[in-house]
C-alpha cells in the first residue's frame, strides 16, 4: 500500500470514528434532554396554584402575594410578620432543587411498579445516589402517612417477620440463633376491603404490650378481627371490645385460594415479601420506611395516575426539607 492510500484510509477512518462519536454524543444528549426537560407551563402552572397556609420560616398566618421568580415563574409570596419571601415549593422535599418536579413522576412510577432504587434511577438517566437520595425524601414524605389509619367492620390480622441484615445477624456458639429469634423483624398487619397497614412490632415473637401498641391505634373499637388465635392478641379484644373470629394456622395452611379463610392477609405478605426481595440488601433501620412506601402503594387507588396524584399532594403540603449534602453526610442534622 502506496503512502498516499494509508493517508487515505487514515483519513476515511478519522471522520467514521468522528461520524461515530458525533451521533452518539447527539443521541445521549438528546436522551438526556428528554429525561431532564426545563420547567414546563404545566408545572408552573401547578405550583402557582398552589396558597400556602403559613409562611414556611416563622409558622405565621400573615401572608401575601408578591409577585414571582423571574428564573422559574413561579408565584413568590411574602411574610408580614417575619418579612421572609418564599414559593409554594419552600420547605418541601421540592425546595432548592435543580431538575423540574415532574422528572419524579418516572421515579415514582418505577418505585410503585416494584423497580428497584438503581434501576429507576439508570432509566430516569441520573446518578444512583441520586436515586438514593430521593429515595429519603419519599420516606420524608410518608413518614407520618400510617398514623391516621384506622380499619373498622372485619379485620383481618397477622404477623409476618423480615429477617436483619446478614452482618448484624446474633449467633450462639457460631450459630444462628433459630426460630423466631432476635434475627426476625416482626410486621404487626392488618387488612380490610379497601385499606391495609403495616407496622413494625420489634424483633422475635412479640408480647402483648407491643402487639398493643402496633395495633390498637389502628383498629376501630367493636370491630371483628380475623386471626390465627395467636394469645397475643387477646389483649386487642378485651381492651378494643373486639369480636374474634379465630382460624389456627395449622388447619388454613394446607388450604389454597378461597378455601382458605386467612388467604387475603397471606397474600398481603406475600406482596411485601416480594416488593422487600426487590430492595434486598436494604438497611432494616429503615424498614418502618419501607412498610410506609409499600402501605401507601396499596391504599392510594388502583392505578399509577392516582398514587402520583396522592403523592405529590401530600409531598406539597409536608414542610420536611433534606439537603444533599446533609443526606451524604448523616452526621450533619439538617433534616426540618
């Protein structure tokens, strides 16, 4: 091959790797600017729809209009009493952020269809720890969510347990301790047609003081609990005036489908075991958290529009605040 025709093909080479690199740079950044769109009329419009009830800094009532951000449009409001300006968004887990609300709603939707936190987070095109970051804020968000639960007629109640964290795990004489143990989270459940609630009642087989506590709060007085018998729950009925309807589970568990009259809360924690193997290797610190996203990922409707729908009116109205740099450093306590 003559000096000219290697030049050649040099040359012919350069501009395909350059073609090559060209369309894929444009691709990505065309894919990135579809995953991160600037604010939209839609969410500006969202936002100035929303009044504030207080002024997020000093808790007062005395609130005005007060034009808007020339940067995002949205509708700036002013405090009489501690003279503060603020959005609707100020002192929301939406406060001071960089991407528009409505790149949460593929998050979300991932979050509600069982994705896990890294997967949701490669499909939206950003970081995993961003996804890990957001994450905490959902659990801001839902913190409270379980509290005014309460389930009335025919309830269906059990525990179920999720095992600790592998490294945390107790041993005895360099073995796992058996049974329902130390090693076994206990979830307190309880069921109707239309709500559940799931709630963490410590570790190992519970007493009747924590089966109280996880469940009392949630049961209407004079309604009828469907159980296993288990004695613990003899407390319930006494203190709640409850009727008891008692299937053992060594007489359901050959039992399959409707034959089976404690199918519907086995199912329930079939559905928790399932969404938990889908985060596996979470911190069961945070499992109250976890039993939070999956609590409101059963009661708020039937379909994805209607648990985005509940979520982001709840994240709106929820002064909780988590910064980045305090969620990367857990010492920091910035969380408000």
């Amino acid at each position: 091959m003559s000096e000219t025709e290697e030049e050649s093909r040099k040359d012919d080479f350069c501009f395909e790797k350059n073609a090559t690199e060209g369309l894929i740079s444009h691709t990505l950044d065309k894919w990135y600017q579809a995953k991160h769109p600037a604010f939209s009329p839609s969410e500006i419009y969202l936002v100035n729809t929303l009044k504030p009830e207080t002024c997020p800094y000093c808790g007062s009532e005395k609130i005005i209009r007060k034009g808007f951000q020339k940067s995002t449009g949205f509708r700036r409001w002013k405090c009489n009493s501690c003279g503060r300006r603020f959005s609707p968004l100020t002192g929301t887990i939406f406060d001071s952020r960089k991407i528009p609300i409505s790149e949460w709603i593929e998050y979300l939707l991932h979050l509600f269809e069982y994705h896990s936190v890294s997967s949701a987070a490669r499909d939206n095109r950003n970081a995993e720890s961003t996804g890990f970051y957001w994450l905490q804020k959902v659990f801001l968000v839902l913190k409270d969510y379980q509290d005014d639960i309460v389930l009335k007629g025919d309830v269906y109640i059990d525990e179920t347990y999720v095992s600790v964290w592998q490294s945390r795990k107790i041993r005895k004489n360099g073995k796992q301790l058996r049974g329902l143990s130390k090693n076994q989270c206990c979830v307190c459940t309880g069921t109707e047609l239309q709500k559940s609630f799931f709630i963490l009642c410590g570790k190992g087989n519970p007493s009747s003081k924590k089966v109280w506590k996880a469940y009392s709060p949630h049961i209407e007085k004079g309604s009828t609990i469907i159980h296993d018998g288990d004695p613990s729950h003899n407390i319930l009925i006494e203190k709640l005036s409850l009727k008891s309807e008692v299937h053992p589970s060594n007489e359901s568990k050959n039992r399959q489908g409707n034959s089976d009259p404690l199918d519907r809360i086995n199912r329930l924690h079939g559905s928790l075991k399932k969404f938990l193997r889908i985060h596996d290797g979470f911190d069961t610190d945070y499992l109250q958290d976890w039993l939070n996203l999956f609590c409101f990922i059963r009661n708020e409707g039937y379909d994805d529009t209607d648990r985005l729908m509940a979520f982001f009116r709840r994240a709106l109205k929820t002064r909780r605040v988590l910064r980045y740099s305090t969620w990367a450093d857990p010492e920091k306590d910035d969380v408000h």
